[in-house]
C-alpha cells in the first residue's frame, strides 16, 4: 500500500459492498414560486388547488412576503387535513377574495395567497412552520402595508388555541393596521371597528367564535385521544392489528392496507449506515460514501441530529411508542424490525460513548486511540493529542515518522503537566498493533469468560428484585382498586414506579454490556489487528478506522507516560494499556529505535514512583 494521497481514499471498503440494488437517489425537484391564482370553474378549482397546496409544503418554502407598495389584499387558507381541502372552501374563498378586492378597489395579491395545509390551529403548527407565521413575522418587519386586508373563511382559521392566546394572534394582527375580513359571514374587524362605539360588541362577537372553536377541538382532541388509548390497549392485549392513525411512521415501511411491509432499499440503506457507523465514520461522512454510491438515506437521516435520534430509536426494533393522555404505551412488533434485540444493544452500546469511536474523526489520518476519551497522559491526566505537521511532508503528500507527533494537552495550560515534551506517535502505534497481534496477549487481556459470567449474575440479581418490586406494586395497585386509598398508599407506589424505571434501565444497560462483550470477536482475533498493520502504517484511512475501532473495542484506557514512568525514563515511553475487562498490562517503547518490550519484561519495582 502506497502512502500516496491518492491512495489514501476514504471510499470505505463497507460502502463498495453495499447492495447495488438500490437505485440512484432522484432528486424530485421543487416547486420555488407560487402560480398566480385566478377565480376559476368548480371543477377545475376544486382538482387543481390541493395538489397546489401539497406542492407548496413540501418545497419547504416559509419565505412568503416581498416588499410590497400601498394596502394589498391577502388570502390565508388553511385545513387540518388533506381530506378538508377536497372541498368547495378554497374555491368559495378564492372567488370571495377577487369579488371583496374589486369591491373596494384594492389589489388581490394573487402570488401571495397563503395555504397550510395538514398544520394545526389548535396545536399553533401553522405559526411555528406554516405560512400563517410567516405572514405575521412579516407583519411585524413592516413589509405589510397598513391598511392591508387579510381574508380568512372563519376566525376559527387563525387559531382553535385557548383563547387568551387566540385573541392575542387577532389583536396583534388588527393593531398593525391590518383589517381581517371573515369570507363565512362577510364581517370586517379592524382596529378602528374594535376601537369604535360599538367596538366592544364587535370584541365580544370574535371571542365568542374564538372560545367555541377552542372548546370544539378540545372536545374533538378529547374523543380522538380516548379512541386512541382503547387502540393501544387493545393491541397490547393482542385483540386488535391494524394502523393507528397517529405521528409519523418510520421512513423506512410503508402499510399495505393490512400491515406494515419494510422499504427494501431504504431498509439497505440503514443497515449499511449502521454498519459505517460502527467502523467509526460520522453521519456526515456516511452520507457523502452512501451517495458516491448512488445509495439514497430514508428521510431524516442525513441530518446529523436526526442521525443519533433515529439510531436511539427502538422502531429499529419494531416498537412503536405513543403517548397518550399522560401514559406511554409501548406497543412490540407493531414494525417490523430492522435489528435484532443484540444488533440494537451492540448499537446502543456504540453510541452511549463506551465504545467511544469517535464518529467525528477529522483530517486525512485518522488518530488510532486518541480523540476517544481514553488516551490520557500519565503524568498529569490531562488527554494526550495527536500533531500532523503538514509542512514536513515529502513531495509525495507521505510523512515522515517524526512528523506525526503526540503530546499532553496540559503542557500548556496554567500549572498544568511538567513535561513539556512531544514524540512521535509512530512507534506507539507500532508497538501497540503489534502487540495486540499476538492473540495470547488478546487473550490475557479479556479475561471474557469472567466478564460476561460477572454480568450476568449482575442482571439475574436485578431481575430478581424487579419481580418483587412488580409483586409489590400490583399488591398496592390491588389496594388503590379495593378502594383502600390513602396518601402513603400513593406514595408507596409512586416511589416503586420510580425504582422500578431506573431498575429497567439498569438492566437494559447490563444487557448492552453483556452483548458488547459476546460481539465484539473481531477485536479478540489477533489476525484482524495483524490484517490491518501494513495498511494502518502506511496511512489508509479505512485500515486506520478499523484499527481505531479494535482499539476502543479492547481497551478501557491507554495511559502515556511521555518520558518514562515518573520521568524516570527520558529515552522511553511508558504505556499502560487497561483492557474492557479492567486487566492491566506495560508496554516500554524506545523512542529512538521504536523496539518495545512487554510489562513482564520490565522489572516494574524498579520503576520510580509517580509523584
């Protein structure tokens, strides 16, 4: 392997395998202006206008207002669901919009007719991401002119929230100098109506409207929130299958009308993610290998915070979990499901950070332990960091050895470490490979057979005290039915819930601890560290993510000691290496010649003591 910079590609070895069924990602493109609106024949109108509105929301588009010259009319349009639009409203409000304008002389602004559709006034979606909130940011930057005209079906359309909050919207509104004409009974409110003499009739009339459309949804989220929890609690029963009707599923399946089926590509897609993911490399760079590949991402996942959420998520297991009038039903097997119960915990594991691959690598040549919160500086405990110098390098874009350097970042902060000293990272890595390449070294590190059998006597004896705890429970829950309530009966069963949660995650966490110990063969063969070596020295950058891999996979921690333990060693570098399973082990490196020599060659009495 060449340490040419061309040679050191980062198109990962995993990314080529990935299944070339999946087609090249399309890129649907969007729709960036609105189309002129005109009043139109019912039949056309009503077809044309919610594909209209579909298109507009899924460009994303939220600029809405430009600079405009004098009072314009403005037509805002908005339904709870798709279903609602399919009827005569849009078009009755658009032609009552251009009869209205022409009445009075104004202009209609025909490119600005507002839509959201599928966004809730109750819930007060249409002004967190709908165009409603962009008007009245616009509003208030002065780009609406006053004396301006919003045409609404019903006040009911500006918001369904309590009604302190919906007046609020109404008065923020007419205060800017922009009159609300509701098309539904041909009422006009301004602030000089609201101001006027009969101003408090007119005030009154919209708080009626506001308070029984709040009142309407309330009732309406009411009825639909109990269906919901009969749904849930009768497919965890197991009496009913089907699709509740409720958020977002996974981008990744798709109901067929009687039952989920999983997006084979999309479903590629992830678990070659996944598997990027466990090599080391972070979601920004996945999606850039995945797409070299022509490999398109389920929604979402090529944002990085969406990334981590999705990866944490147990859909990937098939679960769905859905909150319901303050109590979260858990409902298994409603997905099917992408990982295994082991997969999922393996990938848990990774990304709680004790794996600790450090998906964020940056620059050409990824560091083989440094950067993962495990390499620490003996002297001080401050982390060791890794040095490419840049300049130094051959005309070939290679480094020479003494060019990539590892030093302790507290030698340069306040009272920070006494050594001042950098060396070169090369014979550590040599040595700590090399090492790592004998497997009765791998061995004697692990110990795995004491680790997983301390684990699980761990998890037994937690699954012990759960069963208790959940007998004791159902006694006091028993009492709460037989009408034996009290304060202290509450009290008692509130602190077991809490018990019993932080029980559960106890174990969950055991279990993801269990299952790193029963996969993670790869880091325990001595022959994938020895396959990697000459790759990883002559800086591949996908041999050196792998070996960054084994590393955080077999050690708890990598301490250097720069100058020797207790300095007493200034041609040498002291290494201790702690093993997942807690066994220690010494390496002593020559700087010089990079020979290195196992703990048990070293006479550690000797050794000076670390002050």
């Amino acid at each position: 392997m060449t340490t040419d910079t061309a040679a050191r590609t980062r198109t990962t070895k995993a990314a080529k395998s990935a299944p070339q069924a999946i087609a090249k990602a399309t890129k649907a493109t969007r729709a960036t202006a609105t189309p002129t609106r005109k009043p139109a024949a019912k039949a056309d109108t009503a077809k044309a206008m919610p594909h209209t509105i579909r298109s507009r929301l899924a460009s994303g588009k939220r600029t809405i207002v430009g600079d405009v010259t004098g009072p314009r009319v403005y037509s805002y349009i908005r339904f709870s669901s798709e279903k609602q639009a399919s009827g005569t409203s849009i078009e009755r409000q658009s032609e009552y919009a251009a009869e209205w304008a022409a009445a009075k002389g104004l202009t209609l602004d025909t490119t600005l007719t507002m839509y959201d559709l599928g966004l809730s006034a109750w819930k007060g979606e249409h002004l967190e991401k709908g165009a409603l909130g962009g008007f009245i940011k616009a509003i208030e930057k002065g780009r609406i002119a006053p004396g301006s005209v919003l045409i609404v079906e019903s006040l009911d359309r500006l918001s369904r929230d309590k009604v302190n909050k919906a007046q609020e919207l109404f008065l923020r509104i007419i205060n800017a100098g922009v009159c609300i004409v509701t098309a539904s009974d041909n009422k006009e409110y301004s602030a000089e109506s609201i101001g006027g003499s009969n101003g408090g009739i007119e005030l009154i009339i919209s708080l009626t409207i506001m308070i029984r459309a709040n009142e309407e949804s309330s009732t309406k989220s009411d009825r639909v929130q109990r269906a919901l929890r009969t749904r849930c609690q009768q497919w965890i029963a197991g009496k009913w299958r089907g699709n509740i009707r409720a958020g977002r599923d996974p981008s990744w399946v798709t109901w067929t009308g009687s039952g989920f089926e999983l997006k084979e590509a999309s479903v590629q897609a992830l678990r070659a993610m996944i598997q990027l993911y466990g090599q080391g490399y972070g979601p920004r760079r996945i999606t850039e290998m995945l797409d070299d590949q022509g490999i398109t991402l389920p929604w979402g996942l090529s944002q990085q915070t969406r990334f981590y959420e999705i990866m944490r998520n147990r859909t990937l297991l098939g679960e769905r979990a859905l909150e319901v009038m303050g109590e979260t039903f858990v409902l298994p097997g409603y997905y099917p499901a992408v990982l295994t119960v082991e997969q999922f915990d393996h990938l848990q594991l990774m990304l709680s950070g004790r794996s600790r691959r450090g998906g964020g690598v940056k620059g050409e040549i990824p560091p083989l332990f440094t950067g993962m919160r495990m390499c620490m500086c003996g002297h001080c405990k401050w982390a060791m960091a890794g040095q490419n110098m840049a300049d130094k390098r051959f005309d070939d874009g290679s480094y020479p050895d003494f060019a990539r350097r590892i030093n302790c970042s507290g030698s340069s902060k306040p009272d920070g470490c006494r050594t001042s000293l950098s060396t070169s990272v090369v014979p550590i890595e040599h040595a700590i490979m090399a090492y790592c390449s004998d497997q009765g070294n791998l061995d004697a590190m692990r110990a795995s057979g004491a680790g997983k059998s301390t684990i699980s006597a761990r998890i037994a004896k937690a699954r012990t005290e759960r069963t208790k705890l959940e007998a004791q429970a159902g006694n006091l829950t028993a009492a709460l039915a037989g009408g034996k309530s009290s304060r202290f009966v509450m009290a008692e069963l509130e602190k077991l819930e809490k018990r019993l949660d932080a029980l559960n995650g106890e174990i969950m966490a055991m279990q993801r601890e269990y299952t790193a110990l029963s996969q993670s063969d790869a880091a325990a063969n001595a022959d994938a560290w020895l396959a990697l070596i000459g790759s990883a020295t002559a800086l591949d950058y996908d041999a050196r993510m792998q070996v960054r891999g084994l590393v955080a996979d077999t050690f708890e921690s990598v301490i250097i000691f720069i100058d020797g333990f207790g300095h007493g060693a200034p041609g040498y570098v002291d290494i201790e290496l702690k093993s997942r399973q807690g066994v220690l082990r010494w390496l002593r490196v020559d700087r010089s010649t990079g020979e290195w020599v196992q703990g048990h060659d070293i006479d550690m009495l000797a050794l000076p003591v670390e002050a």
